[in-house]
C-alpha cells in the first residue's frame, strides 16, 4: 500500500454493500463478467461493471481476458495490508490481555486452593 490514495479508493470500494458482496462471491473462485451478472440480479449489468470498475482501481479485483470471457480475481492483498496496519495491533494486544488475565486467574486459584 504506497499511499494514502490507494487507502481511501480502498475504503472507499469496501464502503458499498454490493461491491463487498462482489468480493465475497470472487473469495470462492474466479467468476466471469456474465457470471457475476447472474447472481446479481437486482442489478443491471451496466451497474455490476461500474462496481467492478471501482474494485479494480482500488486493487481488489483483477481483470484476465481469455478469449471473449473476462475472469474476475479478487486480490486480497489490499485488505491483508489494511489487517496488518489497524486490525493485527489490536487483536495482539487484546491477546495479551486474555493471557494476563488467564495468568492471574491461575495465581489466585492456586494460593487460594
């Protein structure tokens, strides 16, 4: 993640419901243009290429032609570089807090017992 730019178009394509829902379709496997067509079918195909379009500026989904088909990949390295910096630090502390309080629990219960 060079730039705080990357981060806000990041942000940005994770902030809408359906683009998060695209992504939790391509976590599966790679799915095709018309293949993500048809399990949105609320939405036209215009509006599923214009919410592709945002995923793939921000660099969670990458575009490979084969033929006349487009296969759609989600990359999730944007999001494990948005884990590491935010998520990871606070999950660590968090566990480190259990073991102290799981240490101090075992100290009372055995000058206690």
């Amino acid at each position: 993640m060079s730039n705080a730019g990357d981060l806000d178009r990041i942000f940005k394509a994770l902030a809408n419901c359906a683009r998060r829902a695209i992504c939790d379709e391509l976590k599966l496997r790679p799915l095709t243009t018309k293949q993500l067509c048809a399990g949105f079918p609320e939405l036209d195909r215009t509006t599923v290429m214009m919410h592709l379009r945002v995923l793939e500026e921000a660099g969670l989904v990458v575009p490979v032609r084969k033929g006349r088909e487009r296969f759609n990949y989600l990359d999730a390295m944007p999001i494990q570089s948005i884990h590491e910096r935010w998520i990871g630090p606070h999950a660590a502390q968090a566990a480190m807090g259990l073991h102290r309080l799981k240490d101090e629990l075992e100290k009372e219960k055995q000058t206690s017992g």
